[in-house]
C-alpha cells in the first residue's frame, strides 16, 4: 500500500488541477460508499431528531403505550451504538416503570441522566390534556442519545453510564412523587458513582443555564469552566438562581457528587406549549459539547 501512495503521488504531479479534482471526488464517493465512520464530534441537528421521534410517538407518561415505546426506541439506539444494555423495572402506585441504563468504557463509574417520561397533566391549562415534553424529557434523552454515538471511546478513562429515568415527571397528581425512577435507582445501586450529572430541559431557544443549588459545587463550577472555554458564557452563567428536587437529589442524598444541568426559567413548562419548536438544535450541541470535552478530555469528573 505504501508504494501505491507513492506512485500515485507522483502521477499527480503530472496530471491537470481538473483530473485531481475529479480523482478527489471519486475518493470521497468510495469513502462514503464502504461506509467511512461519522464524525466523533456531538451534533446539535442530530440531537434534535430524538426530540422530533420522541414527540411523533405522542404523549409519553410513565406506564403508557407511548412511553414504553420510548424505552424501546432508546435501548434500539444504544444497542445500534454498540452500548451494553439494561434495564430496570419497576411498579409504583400500580404503574409498570422501567429505567434504562447503557453502559461503554471501564474503570470509575460516571453516570449521566436524564427522564424520558412526560407530565400526564398540563398544570394551568385544561387538566385533562397531557404534556408534550419537547424540552421537558426528550431534550435532556437527545442529548444523551447523541453522546451515545459521538463519544470517543478510546477516550474515555471512565465507565460512563448513560442512565433513562422513568417515572420523574407526575409528581403531585394523584399523590404521586417526583423522580421515583432515579430513587428507585439511587436506593439500589451495587457500585457508587464519582459523579452523576443530569440533563433536564436543555433545549430552549432561548437557553439561559444558571447553577443550581442542590448541586455539588465543585462539580458545577468545573463544568461551567468548561462551558466558557468553548464560548457559552451567553449561556452557561456562572450565577445561583434555584434550587431543584432533581433526578440528581437521590444520589447527592447518597453522598454522590451530584449536577443538575437545567433552565428552569423555561416559559413553557408543564404547558401544552412544550413543543419541538420551542427547541434548539444549537442549544441541545452546547450542552452536549461540554459533557463531551468533560469525558473525553479531562479527568472526569
């Protein structure tokens, strides 16, 4: 192979700027047509059409014919990824849930999550219409299921646990609580996590992601360091503004360093305004983007 590069190096020296650029053209054709692997590098576009698939399977609360769906389309994703696969089933209040968890790399463990459910009920509007949950669920499993296929892998130093919860979003109807799948977890893990970071409503358009303050400070900071280094000080702003019962307050209460990456000031919250037009593919590639250059370039956490 060493002498064809060769000799084919100095027949383009002889031939016009034209030839080669059809000789060019043709490569990348051959390159795309045996199958020339994707860029590893985190795409908002592609991140935003798991927002789109999980808002066309419908409404998706916990126990639904949508919401298993949902569980489905995700372990489909992570298993075409090449991710270790399982699940976790559960009841709670007579409701078939189930968390997901995909799994890639050795070493400490650092869990990233987010829920895939969607509030079954609007809170100021009519009651008996569910909520869509572009921003509210599937933004925070888009970016998940985006870094599923643009990790490095051969970059990792750690085990990185790509975590689904069900179950986080009905809280205060019926008597339900909030994050019951994160604390069915938290409460049955074998091994501690260093680190657990969750993504929960990060799709905004208008995207404004201030500290949190259940959040493990240290963490936090380092993160947003990150954030800035790329250019996101517009929207990672190193600011407290809530504090949150998260799908991350379980495992804190745990002693596991634990974030919550959110915008909470999102206007459309638990509305049936919680559509994917209110989403943003460059919102969802920035806060991809920092986890991704955390895992792959620093000494996570």
């Amino acid at each position: 192979m060493a002498n064809e590069l060769h000799n084919t190096q100095h027949t383009i020296r002889g031939w016009h700027a034209g030839q080669v650029g059809v000789m060019l053209a043709s490569l990348v054709a051959l390159l795309v047509a045996c199958g020339a692997p994707e860029p590893l590098v985190f795409d908002g576009e592609a991140a935003y059409t798991h927002v789109t698939a999980q808002c066309d399977l419908g409404y998706r609360p916990t126990g639904s014919e949508a919401g298993w769906a949902t569980g489905e389309y995700i372990i489909s994703h992570l298993e075409k990824q090449g991710w270790t696969v399982e699940t976790q089933e559960f009841t709670y209040r007579d409701t078939r849930g189930r968390n997901i968890v995909g799994r890639t790399g050795e070493g400490p463990v650092v869990v990233l999550g987010a829920h895939y459910d969607t509030r079954r009920a609007a809170d100021v509007e009519d009651p008996t219409v569910p909520v869509m949950g572009a921003n509210d669920g599937a933004s925070g499993v888009a970016v998940l299921l985006e870094l599923a296929r643009a990790l490095d892998r051969d970059k990792l130093r750690h085990q990185v646990w790509l975590t689904f919860f069900d179950a986080e979003d009905n809280g205060q109807l019926d008597g339900w609580e909030w994050c019951v799948g994160s604390k069915y977890m938290a409460a049955r893990l074998e091994v501690t996590p260093t680190a657990v970071v969750v993504v929960d409503m990060v799709g905004d358009a208008d995207q404004q992601l201030y500290l949190e303050r259940y959040s493990d400070p240290t963490l936090q900071k380092h993160l947003w360091e990150i954030a800035a280094t790329l250019g996101y000080t517009d929207t990672f702003i190193p600011q407290y503004r809530h504090a949150i019962y998260d799908d991350h307050v379980p495992f804190a209460q745990r002693g596991i360093v634990a974030v919550d990456i959110i915008d909470f000031d999102y206007p459309y919250w638990h509305t049936t305004q919680d559509t994917p037009d209110k989403v943003s593919a460059e919102s969802l590639e920035r806060v991809g983007r920092v986890l991704e250059v955390w895992l792959e370039r620093e000494n996570a956490p």
